[in-house]
C-alpha cells in the first residue's frame, strides 16, 4: 500500500515584493514528509529553505512576501486557505518550529521552565500545576534538571538553551517539528549532542520532521529522505541512501564532489562553477543551466517537470524525460 504524505507541498511559488524587484523565493516547489520520519531539505544559503519553512506554518511576513500559488496540505487540508484562528490551533501545537539562534526564541525576562508551560497551556486545555509538573518533565527529557525550572535563559550555554527551545516545541507533542539549521549556532561537540537527542526524541515523541540545513554530513547523521533545494525549488528528493549512491541531477552530483568524502582519496574538491543566481532576476528554463555542464538548448526554455525514477526518488531535469525508468 503506497503512504499518504502527512504533509505535502505542491506547486508552491512565494515572492518578496522589494524595492530592488520582486524576489521570487520559492517557484514551483513540490515537497511530500511522511509520518514519523526526517526529511532534510538542503541547499545553499538564499536557495529558500527558510521561506519554504515559513510557507509551511503560513508565516511568510506579508508585506513584502505573498505565497502566490500553490497549497501546502496537512493531513490533506490546505493551510494556505485556512482561516487564521484555525491555523493558529495547528501552529506550535501540531506543527512546531525551531529557530537557527535559541535567542531569538527565548524571551530573557521569563524563566525557562514558566516559558514552557506558558507553551503547554496555550495549546492544551490543563491546569496550571498539571502544565508546570508537565513543563518539569520535558526540562528532563532534554536532560535539563528541573532544579533549574526557575533559571533565565542568559544563565544557560548556547546548547542548554536549544534544549530549552526543542522542549518548548515538542511539549505539545507535535505530529510535524520543524528545524531551521538548529544546530548551526552552536560549537561543534555540542552540535553533536543536540543531533542526538533531537534523534533520540524524535523516536521517543514519534514525530516526523523536517530538518532544514546546509550541512550534507547532518543529512547523513538524522535524515531518512531528502530533498535537495536549488534557487526555489527542490530539484532532487529521494530515499537517504539511494540519493548519496546515485545522485542524479547535475547538481546534487555537484554539491557531493564539492565536499570532502572520508572514504575516498580525492586529489582536489571540484567546486560547482559560477553562483546562486539573483532570485530578481532568476534565467529562463532551469535556474541551473548557467552552471550545468550538461545543459541542452531545451534547459534555457523549458523548466522541467517531476520526474519519477522510482517510489520514492524524483528529479526535475530533462536529462530525465518524464515517465521515463531510470534505475
Ligand atoms: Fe542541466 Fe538541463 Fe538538467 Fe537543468 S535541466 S540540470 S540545465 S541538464
């Protein structure tokens, strides 16, 4: 039996309306996250990963950004057309969201532990010694002791406060966490820890995430699928291994030469030529054919559509005709 996707983007575009011209953020974006699992969306900086997560809890700040067209359907609703006080029942209590800095999360005039029961009563309908023994509870799961209940956030490290931050967002036990870069903040010994407990809780919790980054290496740690995202769109998404064993878009390919492989001896990284192009002024066909080594004449006409390669690998490249088996 195939599996329904708990979360699904489909078409997606979302522009920022600036002085300079309208950025086109997010075109045509397709996305589909399964229950209980991770999914890491990975691209560079300003590829739109940020505002594809934003999109995804209607966040995207209006003015300047609109989402133009396209729906982002949980558990088949369509958020994008959802009235605002229906919305705000499925933000940060079915779906929750961890910022890149645990400081902009935090308020430092609060106590951690009354920050996370402010959270629980917001969404769930508990007294207020339930919420607090509940808010104790998820310091503990994070392995914060509960003596610390009363602390302010300037008395904790940068890795105890994103622990702080991932109980705020799982003490409504979210069917869908989202993480934008959580771990990028923070040195790397404690980067490691905050991956191994999200992964701990995730099993725990039985949550399905969406870890966004730029870090192919955490992919590999915490993610079972991936998509990979290039100027607005994700343009590769495919099963973890099958996508690091045979990458198929010129540039995923790319992005794997580009970094060091520990199992291989490699004279020299090959680096993909050229740059992100300007998102106000994005080329013709597919945004990758200025720096593709394989681009044909249809690439600078035509943006190519999805093609299946298998159940659960996809690419948008016309090396790739639709309907075409690949593998
Ligand atoms: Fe390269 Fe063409 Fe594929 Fe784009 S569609 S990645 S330009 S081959």
């Amino acid at each position: 039996m195939t599996k329904k996707p708990l979360l699904e983007i489909k078409n997606l575009h979302v522009h920022y309306i600036t002085n300079e011209g309208t950025v086109q953020a997010i075109n045509d974006l397709n996305l589909e996250l399964y229950p209980g699992e991770t999914l890491g969306l990975v691209g560079e900086t300003g590829a739109g990963k940020t505002t594809t997560a934003l999109a995804m809890m209607r966040l995207v700040p209006n003015p300047p950004g609109k989402i133009v067209s396209g729906e982002v359907l949980y558990k088949g609703k369509n958020l994008v057309e959802m009235k605002e006080a229906d919305l705000r029942k499925i933000r940060g209590n079915q779906i929750s969201m961890i910022f890149q800095d645990p400081m902009t999360s935090l308020n430092p005039i609060m106590t951690v532990g009354d920050q996370i029961r402010e959270g629980i009563m917001l969404h769930q309908k508990v007294d207020k010694a339930t919420a607090t023994k509940r808010a104790m509870d998820m310091l503990e799961v994070v392995g914060i002791p509960m003596e610390r209940y009363d602390e302010y956030p300037h008395q904790f490290s940068g890795g105890m406060k994103q622990r702080v931050v991932i109980a705020i967002s799982l003490s409504c036990n979210p069917e869908i966490l989202i993480a934008d870069e959580p771990t990028t903040a923070l040195d790397v010994t404690i980067q490691a820890q905050v991956l191994q407990l999200m992964e701990n809780l995730k099993v725990e919790f039985d949550t399905s995430m969406l870890m966004i980054t730029h870090d192919l290496g955490v992919v590999a740690k915490v993610c079972d699928h991936v998509a990979i995202m290039y100027a607005g769109t994700v343009i590769e998404h495919a099963q973890k291994h099958k996508l690091y064993r045979t990458p198929k878009h010129p540039y995923t390919i790319g992005l794997f030469e580009s970094i060091p492989n520990v199992h291989e001896t490699t004279e020299r990284l090959k680096p993909i030529i050229g740059l992100m192009p300007d998102p106000t002024d994005l080329p013709t066909g597919c945004t990758f054919h200025p720096r593709c080594p394989h681009a044909m004449d249809i690439c600078k006409v035509e943006f190519p559509e999805v093609t299946h390669l298998s159940d659960e690998h996809w690419v948008r490249c016309h090396l790739y005709p639709a309907d075409k088996e690949v593998e």
